[in-house]
C-alpha cells in the first residue's frame, strides 16, 4: 500500500506543486510495480512525505516500528518532476531493499547506494532523457562513494530498469 500525506496540498503550508508531486510519484510508483510485480511492492506500509524544517536528512527511507516505512523527500514547490524522480526512485530502491532482506536488514552499503542511484539514473533516462547528464555531472561531485559509483552501475546496465534489477 501507498499513501502520499495529503496535508502536502495544504496551500498555507504544503507544495504549491502538489499536484504535480503526487502525479510523478504514482508514476514512478507503476514503473516499480511493472517491473517488480504487487507482491514485491505489497510488505509494509508505505508512506510518502516531503521535508520541512528541521526534518533532518532528506531524502530519506526509514523502517519504523519494524512495521512500515516511510520515504521523506526533500522537494520545493518550484522544483521540476525530474528531481522528484530522482528523488524518489532512489528511496524506493530502498523500499524494494527493505522488502526483499528484512526491516531489520543492515544500513545500506555502497553497494546498495550505488544501485539506488542508478535506479535514479535509469529512470531519469527513460522519462527525462535530456537531464541525464545533469543528474552525471550532479553525481560526479558527490562526496558518498556509493552516490558516484551509481553512475558506472547505469552504465554497466545500458540505463535499463529491467538490467537493474537483476543487481539486487
């Protein structure tokens, strides 16, 4: 299951772009289930919000209560879908992560990090392919290992969702 907080499109306090956030997360979602399948995609509760001051580290994906997740982006109500996708492909990668070895699995590696980020790619790729470079570029003054090492995993796969998920 998926929820998206509604008090997002609260006009005094949520994304004026709500609209368009909530449209790119299901859509992004569906691209998920299409190559997961419902039962990968149906464990714990998931839950979608964005940051507000002081949320802390965002994105973020965090188990809580060993009984559902939570995906807390870091978006502006003037930024575009495809940072809302890069964003949240690389935390659901984190979810199919949590789904597949446990809530109580060990943080995530660089070798985990890295295939979020390519996952990232890989869909930026497929929906916004004139902002791959940007995303490359972006990635390449990371200072997390895991984050640069993404790019070569996209390359590795041709970019390809389906070669992706193979890594996992």
């Amino acid at each position: 299951m998926l929820e998206i907080n509604g008090n997002l499109d609260n006009p005094s306090n949520g994304l004026s772009n709500y609209n368009v956030f909530f449209n790119t997360i299901i859509n992004v979602y569906s691209y998920y289930l299409k190559y997961f399948g419902q039962d990968l995609l149906a464990g714990p509760e998931l839950y979608v919000d964005n940051a507000t001051r002081d949320s802390g580290y965002t994105p973020v994906c965090t188990p809580i209560f060993k009984k559902y997740v939570i995906i807390k982006l870091a978006i502006t109500s003037v930024d575009e879908p495809d940072k809302i996708i890069f964003q949240f492909s690389h935390e659901l990668m984190h979810y199919v992560y949590f789904e597949k070895y446990g809530l109580e699995k060990v943080k995530a590696d660089d070798k985990e990090e890295s295939i979020c980020t390519a996952a990232s790619l890989c869909m930026i790729s497929e929906l916004y392919p004139l902002e791959l470079n940007r995303y490359i570029e972006i990635l390449r003054r990371e200072s997390n290992n895991g984050y640069r090492e993404g790019i070569s995993v996209a390359e590795k796969v041709g970019y390809t969702f389906a070669n992706l998920i193979c890594l996992i």
